[in-house]
C-alpha cells in the first residue's frame, strides 16, 4: 500500500481511470477505515489541545508570545459590554468575515434594549484578483460597494458613522487604529500588512469621494458577534466565530492583559486561535492531508489550526481525501476527475449537503456527479462519512480551543464553576446539517458536537450558544456607538483643552511682553511687574562667617532656621511651624505674634534664649523696600490677608511684636523675598547663579539687574537684585488672551480676584483649582463621569495640586490614578482617569511653559545688560511645585532653550531653602557693616 505524504497525495495529477487493478475489497475498507480514523481525535489529545491552547493564551497575555504560531491574545479596546443604550445610525462595513464577500449594513440603534430595527445589508462578492491583488483596489472596491449600497438609502451625503467589522488579525491602539498582522483565509493583499486599516479604508473612500464618512470603530468579526447578543439573553463574553476562518474573543481581566496598563475592569480580547499550532499538541492530529492542504494554502505553515476547522478548508480536505481514496481505487472506482483533483474544487455547502443525513448520500451522488465523478452505489456513503469525519474533528477542535477559554475564565475570575453566554456566528454553524438521527431540535451538528465536547473538556461549565442574529452587524454598531461617543469626548476635550496648549509664537509673545513690562516697572513706569529693588548688591563671595537666625514666611510652611556659617560650609538647624488660616487671614498683630511665639519656641529648643543673633526674614510677598531691613508689604498674597499690614514696613511689624514679648531680644537685619533668599542660597555654591525662582504655593523671580537701569536707587555701577513679583504680570489684562474662562473662574473665587494673574496660571494655589473647574465643566459635557456631577467635585480647593504631580507621574499606572480619584468620590472608568491624566497634562504643561517663558525674559535681559553673544547663568530655584512635579522642571528648561537659545541656563534645586538665603543676606551685610566701621 503507497505510503500517504503528501507526496503520495499529490498522485498523479492526471484526471482518469487507473490502468492497473483495484484493490481487492478488505484492503479498501481498511484503507478507509485507515483514512477515517486518522481525523479521529482522542479525548487525551483534545485536552492536551486545550491545555497547550490555555498556555499558550496566558504566555500571550504576559506579552511573552512564544513564536508566530503561538495564539496573538489581541486586545480589542472593547471594554464592557454593551449596556443598551447605544442609539444612533450607523452603517457597517463587513470585510473577511465569510470569504470572497463584502456585506455593507444600514444598522439603527434604538437605545432601548427591546426595541431593535431590523439592519438593511447588501453583499458584495469580491473578485479573486481584487482579494489577491493590491490593497488600495481592495479598500477602493470596498468604498464602491460602500457607495453603491448608500445609494439605495433615503440619507445625505455627510456625516454618516461607519464601523469596520475587519476580520483578520490586526494590533489594536484604539478603537480606530489597527494594523493588520497578516492576511488570512484567502485573502494575500500587497501593501497592507503592517498599514493601519482604517487609514486605508479613510483614504479610499476620500478617493471615492462620493460620501462624507467618519470611520469611527474598527472591530473583529468575532467582537462583533459577541457585542450582537440578542438582549436579554446576554450578556455574552465570548464571541465565536467558525466561518471561512475560525477565532474567538473574550472578556479578560484588564489587568492580566500586560500591554494594557489597566489594572480594573475588563477588556475584549482576541484570541486569534487560528495561528495556533503547537507541534507537540498539534502534531498528533495533524494528518497528511492538513500538510498537504497547509503546502499548497496561499500562507504555507500559517493559520494551521485554523485549517482543521475553518469552512474555507474543510471542503478542501474532504477533496484531498476523496482524490485519495480515488487514486487509491477505493472510489469511485480509482476514477479521478480533474475537477476533483482541482484545489478549491469541494466547498463548505457541499460539505454541508453531502453530510447531512438521510439526504446526504442522495445529495453526495449529485455534488460528486457535478464533480464529473462516477459514483458507485457505496460510493455516497463513504463521502458522507468522509464529510461526518471531517467536520466531527472541526468541531471537536473547536471545542477544545473554546474550552480553554473557557478555563482561562475561570482562572481570571478565580470560579470554579462558570456560567457563561458564547455568542456564535459563521457559515460552518448556519450551512452545517441542522440535525442527525437523535437531535430533531433544529441545531446544527456542529453546534452539537461542538457542546457536547465542551461538556466533556470544561465539565464545570455550564455554557450557552446564542446563534447571533445578523453575523454581528448589530454587535458592530454598538462598538461604534461606543467609539462615537468616545470620540465626541475626545473631541470636547480637545475644544477645551485647545487654549491650554500655547504655541511657541504665543510663549515668545508672552516672553517680549514680559520684557516691556520689566523695562517700565525698572523705569518706574506703570507695569504689572513692579521690579522692586532688594539693596542686595552683590552675591556672597564665601567668605561670610557667623551664626544667624532665620525666618521663612509665605510658602506652605512658616520655618525658624539657626544657620552657622563657616569655612566649613553652612549648618543649618530648622523647626517647621504652621500658620492657621485663621492668624493668615486674621490681625496683622496676631500674625506677628503668631511669628515671635515660634521664634521663641525655637530659641528654648536650641538653647538660644536671651541671645540676639542677628535675623534674616524670608518674607515672601510683594515689598517695596527702601533699605535691606525695611520692607514695606504692598499686597498679601497667595491666602494671606492679615489686616493692618499692607503698606506698613513688615520689619517693624515684627520689631513691634517682638517688642511687646518681654525678654526677648532679636536684632533684624535683613528682609529678603523668598526668591532672593533663593538665589542667595544657591549662589553660595555657585557664583553664577544670578537669579532666583521660585515655583511653588505662588511664583516669582528676581535676578541681578545692572544698577544704572534700575531708577529711583542711587548709583549707575555695580548691581543690585531685582524682586519681579512677576506673580502680578498680566494684572493690567496684558495676558488676557493667553487666560481661559477656568482661569476667570479660579480668579473670581479667590480672594485676590483681577491680581496675581500670572500666578494664578502657574502656582501651586491654583492648578489643582483650574484642573476642578476643567472636570467640572467636561462632567457638565457628559464627557467624564457619565455627566454625573458629584457633590465633592463641587468642593473648592479638593483637587490638590499634588494630585496633578502624582496623577502626572510615569511611575503611576492608570491604577493609582483612580485610586486617587476614587478618594474623591469620583465613580470613573479607565477612559476618564485617561481625560483627567490629560487635563492634568494640559494645565501643568501650560504652567510650566509660562514660568519657562519668564527665565527666558530674565536671562535674556542679563544677556543684553552685558552686551554678550552668549550669557552662562545660573538660576536658584525652589518650590514644592518646581521640585516634586515630575515633568515641570524639565518643561521650563525646555521652554527657555528655545526661546533664549543664546543663553545656557543651569537650574539649581535650592537644598536648604531661602532662610539659607535670607542668613546669608544677612551675614553679607553684617560683613559689609562691620568693614564701614573698621
Ligand atoms: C522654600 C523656601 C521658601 C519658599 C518656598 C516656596 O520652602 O524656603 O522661602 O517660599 O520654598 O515653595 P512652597 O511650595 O513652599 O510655596
Ligand atoms: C482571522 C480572525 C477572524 C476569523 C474569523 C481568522 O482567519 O484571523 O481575525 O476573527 O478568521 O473570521
Ligand atoms: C509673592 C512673592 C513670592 C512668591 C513665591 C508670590 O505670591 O508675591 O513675593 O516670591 O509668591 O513665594
């Protein structure tokens, strides 16, 4: 007996009647029984396929696919369920789902689960050289039948919304971005693979252009069948498909899919099973006829698994056995036809109608005769079992691949026992005989097999079939239902956030204007920046020596330092105290007490009472200073309002209180800002740093001007730093076409309404408010939270800023930025923890830009005092914002590269803070004293 390789199947390729004799009758049934029983599968064989599929599925999952013919696991960015209340029109566009036909669908969503439109469709089939030629006549010919179908219809021309049901194995990053891996079942276009589909599809029916279309979801034919369920039988999670091709889909936890970042809710996967093809799983029953079958596909070695159950090659494998059998003699009387020695010859219907029972063998005798076959009387009978073995292994491998789903499932949702809905769609179920002697239900025998073994492989099962009702064309309106709204979200989010993204022209804008309004504040012009003059004249030269005390008011926490200035270095000794909000916002009187009480404390702690050490004050708000120890406060700011301040000289406010303690002693010398007091700390170390920034519960900077700009201060050598209180630039409506209605409405709010604008869009007080005021406004959109507006988010001041830097922080998963807004009370889905990581994003990029665009006034304004081409300075920054949100600090630096390329800025992140500063301010004049009286 020849041996059967394919070799051996091959044969001789010549249609006819053998010239040598037939086999003797035993010989010939045992050749069919031989035949027959090699696409027998054992129930140990079945399971070892499934648990090879099921590790298989889990490696994928880890993203640790072992090779090519491991299953893909592809997410599908389908995230739940449909919950019935998609409404709309839509068309669809069905494309691979049932071999060399397109179906174009009109489907109406009713939003209610009860009421579903009927869809109108039209099919399409495809021309063999359009499914093998080049991929832009494929997408071209689609947007035809598109077209030629929308023609049929009552509707305009513009607007309409598509979903793609696109059936082959595509990456997914987005509902509408995919890209196609390879080509499957039939299909061998050039110029698509590893292109984004819906892009192809975009620009053919641009091409076209007989329609405006919004391609608006991409989805896999299985995705489709699942989301399809009929309501009220659902939902199911899994979607099957056994067509021209074969696949499944799933909902899987998100947080074991490693490519999602996601660590809640679920996700649709595709299994993309058609590719599997472990040998050691595989190999057993795989018969000489897959080979042969798999050898002469149009992707040799490609979509094995697929080959064993797909409707595209089960007619194809009965063929390969029927020419067999013939050459063999066992057939037809060893006759051959060239019809049945041509590839494609047997299909999936006639499969269908040979198999089906009684009229099988009745129905076998017409298919093989329209064959150009003789068929003996015996001859029916075998075909038929041929056609029952063939389909008996299709759908009991079927089985065992949905069983490993099924086991994933319950392994992902640690249950034993399962209940689940499989939705089922493809020719094999619908074509395949309705019933066999014992099942007069009409249910198709591959459906029955199919059960029948998951019953057997995932006893624990307890597993439904809904047959879908219109191959999935429903289930991909609501996928693009989904997808349209998530794009009409996407689309508000952008028209919001569009003003918080400036561009280099508006940044360089905001640069220039910031330059004219330091020149008229250092003219003593009317300005929003009131460039105050420091009597800082020089930045320490090291050798300042001494022990001093230190006081560091106006950021998020009031602080006493003792700070020993020696040749060895600084030390310095600190007590972080707090300001209530009622001392800030109460009697100056009560603040400064507040003030003496802490340095006091901070005396008896250290061991310092009765000494009077000479005092630097970090006083952090606008002062109009007319000496180093006298300040007069112009204005309170960031949430301090203590009465009776504002145009009196701090300093004596403080002298006065320390007055009125009895025993205390204190001798100050010095008031800094907190910016100079910045700069001063980080110039100990470094010599060129020349201004100070500060980024944190307010902004501001200062910076060594040239004395002979500054007016009304004596002298025109030498320099003296410039206080900018830049936090009011703009207060004269010069960056009111950089402000948005959120940023009017933080103002408004706040207690300094019309002042500190600039502030307001950068400090650390306000963006966390802004970032409220933005869900706010997208939750009133319908676009975050379902439009539910919650009782929390209506709460001032509860979005901290630090959320932004925590929210914004790489190291982050999505994961943790629904815990931190689930603190809040917010009930989110991972799309709007993904808008609010964006508004995040936005508001603190447009702040960081802003700040960027004022180093870059500053800097560029020494560069040009000084006449050079190129200036190296150094800036000394603080602040919690600057220092502890994750992308800030790099934003400026890059903002002020570009915008004042001649200028190589070093940024210095102060250690010690300004008191360091205001110590050594205070050393320096000390030094500067104690050398006028030697
Ligand atoms: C440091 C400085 C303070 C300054 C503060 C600003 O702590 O020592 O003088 O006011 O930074 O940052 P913050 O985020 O605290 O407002
Ligand atoms: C494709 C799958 C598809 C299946 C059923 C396979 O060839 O790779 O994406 O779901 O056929 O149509
Ligand atoms: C104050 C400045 C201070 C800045 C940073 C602003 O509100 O007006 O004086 O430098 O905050 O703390």
């Amino acid at each position: 007996m020849d041996a059967v390789g394919p070799g051996a199947l091959r044969g001789n390729t010549v249609p006819g009647c053998p010239q040598r004799d037939l086999p003797c009758p035993s010989d010939s049934s045992e050749l069919v029984q031989e035949c027959l029983q090699k696409f027998k599968v054992t129930g140990a064989q079945l399971r070892q396929i499934q648990a090879s599929l099921l590790a298989s599925m889990e490696q994928a999952l880890k993203g640790q696919a072992s090779s090519t013919s491991a299953v893909r696991m592809l997410p599908t960015y389908v995230g739940s369920t449909p919950h019935g209340t998609e409404q709309g029109d839509f068309v669809v566009l069905e494309l691979g789902a049932t071999g060399a036909s397109l179906r174009v669908l009109w489907v109406t969503l009713t939003g209610t689960a009860e009421v579903g439109m009927e869809p109108q469709s039209q099919e399409f089939v495809i021309p063999q050289e359009v499914m093998l030629g080049p991929g832009e006549q494929l997408f071209d010919f689609a947007s035809r039948c598109l077209s030629e179908f929308l023609d049929t219809l009552p509707l305009g021309k513009q607007g309409l919304r598509l979903g793609f049901n696109f059936s082959f194995p595509c990456h997914q990053t987005g509902l509408d971005r995919s890209t196609l891996i390879s080509w499957t079942k039939g299909f061998k276009c050039s110029g698509v693979e590893g292109q984004d589909v819906v892009q192809m599809l975009r620009d053919a029916i641009q091409r076209q252009g007989a329609y405006s279309i919004d391609v608006v979801a991409v989805v896999n034919d299985t995705v489709g069948t699942m989301m399809g369920c009929e309501p009220g039988v659902g939902p199911c999670e899994i979607g099957l498909i056994v067509d021209t091709g074969t696949n499944a889909c799933y909902m899987e936890e998100a947080r074991y899919v490693a490519v999602l970042d996601e660590d809640r809710g679920r996700v649709c996967v595709s299994v993309e099973w058609g590719s599997f093809s472990d040998d050691q799983a595989l190999g057993p029953v795989l018969t000489t006829f897959d080979h042969a079958l798999d050898h002469q596909s149009l992707n040799p070695g490609a979509q094995r698994f697929e080959k064993m159950i797909g409707g595209l090659y089960l007619g194809e494998l009965v063929r390969l056995v029927l020419a067999h059998l013939a050459e063999h003699g066992v057939l037809f009387g060893g006759c051959t036809s060239s019809t049945l020695l041509s590839q494609g010859s047997i299909l999936l219907q006639h499969v269908a109608e040979m198999e089906s029972s009684p009229a099988g063998a009745a129905c076998a005798q017409a298919v093989l005769q329209d064959l150009g076959l003789s068929v003996g009387a015996s001859d029916a009978k075998l075909v038929q079992q041929v056609c029952v073995a063939v389909c008996t292994r299709a759908a009991q491998l079927c089985a065992a691949a949905l069983a490993a789903v099924l086991s994933r499932l319950q392994h992902s949702r640690e249950q034993q026992t399962l209940q689940i809905a499989v939705a089922t769609g493809g020719g094999v179920f619908e074509q395949l005989p309705r019933y066999w002697e014992h099942t007069p239900v009409s249910k198709s025998r591959f459906l029955s097999i199919l059960q029948d073994t998951v019953m057997l492989l995932a006893p624990e099962c307890d597993v439904s079939f809904i047959p879908s009702v219109d191959g999935g064309g429903r289930g991909v309106a609501m996928v693009t239902a989904v997808a349209a709204r998530l794009a009409a979200h996407r689309r508000l989010l952008e028209e919001t956030l569009a003003p918080f993204r400036l561009s280099r022209e508006q940044l360089a804008a905001v640069q220039t204007q910031m330059r004219e309004a330091m020149a008229k504040g250092l003219r003593g012009e009317a300005s929003s920046l009131r460039m105050l003059p420091t009597y800082v004249r020089a930045t320490p030269d090291g050798s300042e020596r001494g022990n001093f005390l230190a006081l560091d008011l106006g950021g998020t926490n009031f602080r006493v330092l003792l700070v020993r200035v020696a040749a060895g270095g600084v030390q310095i000794t600190n007590q972080v105290y707090s300001i209530p909000e009622c001392v800030a916002q109460g009697s100056g009187q009560q603040l400064f007490d507040h003030i003496v009480d802490c340095i006091v404390d901070f005396q008896q702690k250290q061991g310092l009472s009765g000494q009077s050490l000479p005092l630097g004050f970090t006083f952090s708000f606008p002062c109009k200073q007319v000496g180093l120890d006298q300040g007069i406060l112009l204005n309170w700011t960031k949430g301090f309002k203590a009465s009776g301040c504002e145009g009196q000289d701090v300093v004596c406010l403080l002298r006065e209180a320390i007055g009125r303690r009895q025993a205390v002693e204190l001798n100050v010398v010095a008031i800094v800002n907190d910016t100079v007091g910045t700069m001063m700390s980080c110039g100990y170390e470094d010599p060129r740093c020349e201004v100070g920034l500060i980024v944190g519960t307010g902004t501001n900077a200062c910076y060594m001007e040239e004395l002979q700009n500054v007016a009304g201060v004596a002298g025109d050598s030498g320099h003296m730093c410039i206080n900018m209180e830049w936090g009011a630039f703009g207060d004269d409506g010069s960056l009111d076409m950089f402000s948005t209605c959120f940023d009017a409405r933080v103002d408004q709010a706040s207690i300094n309404p019309g002042k500190q604008r600039f502030e307001k869009m950068i400090s650390g007080m306000y963006l966390g408010e802004i970032v409220r005021h933005v869900l706010l406004h997208l939750t009133s959109l319908g676009v975050l939270f379902r439009g539910q507006q919650t009782q929390r988010l209506q709460t001032r001041d509860i979005f901290k800023t630090k959320f932004l830097s925590e929210i914004e922080s790489d190291s982050l998963a999505l994961r943790q930025v629904r815990a931190i807004l689930e603190d809040l009370g917010l009930p989110l889905t991972t799309d709007d923890a993904l808008m609010v990581l964006e508004v995040c994003q936005a508001v603190s990029q447009r702040a960081a830009q802003l700040c960027g665009a004022g180093v870059a006034a500053v800097v560029e304004k020494i560069r040009e005092n000084r006449g050079l081409e190129e200036l190296s300075v150094s800036v000394g920054v603080d602040g919690t914002l600057y220092k502890l949100h994750p992308h800030f600090s790099t934003l400026v630096a890059a903002t002020v590269q570009e915008l004042a390329p001649r200028c190589v800025v070093t940024f210095l992140q102060s250690e010690d803070g300004s008191g360091k500063g205001a110590a050594l301010v205070t050393a320096v004049a000390c030094r500067l004293a104690q050398q006028t009286h030697v």
